[in-house]
C-alpha cells in the first residue's frame, strides 16, 4: 500500500472488498481496510476505524 497523498484505487476496492466479504475477517483486516478508505473519505470512514481500534 502506498502511504504518500494519494490514494491507489486498487487498493480502496480490495478494502471494500475486505469490508464487504461475507466470510469472517481479522481485527487486523478491517483496522487495515478503514485506514484506507478513511484516506478517501474520513467523515464516512474515521468512526468506524475508531471502533474497530477499540475492539
């Protein structure tokens, strides 16, 4: 995953991917998805990264 100002496509599809699977996912998965996609959209995606930081 790339960390400079923008935000790979690729990589906001495999998070929706992640966050959407209906097979169960790791803490660590869903933590590494909303990073991503609160990248992309933070008012959408922050809240849900913090909960999921807290779980």
């Amino acid at each position: 995953m790339d960390h400079s100002g923008k935000v790979d496509q690729d990589d906001v599809v495999r998070a929706r991917n992640i966050l959407l699977a209906s097979e169960p996912r790791t803490p660590r998965d869903e933590v590494d998805a909303y990073r991503v996609l609160a990248r992309v959209s933070p008012a959408a995606y922050l809240p849900p990264l913090s909960r999921a930081l807290d779980g």
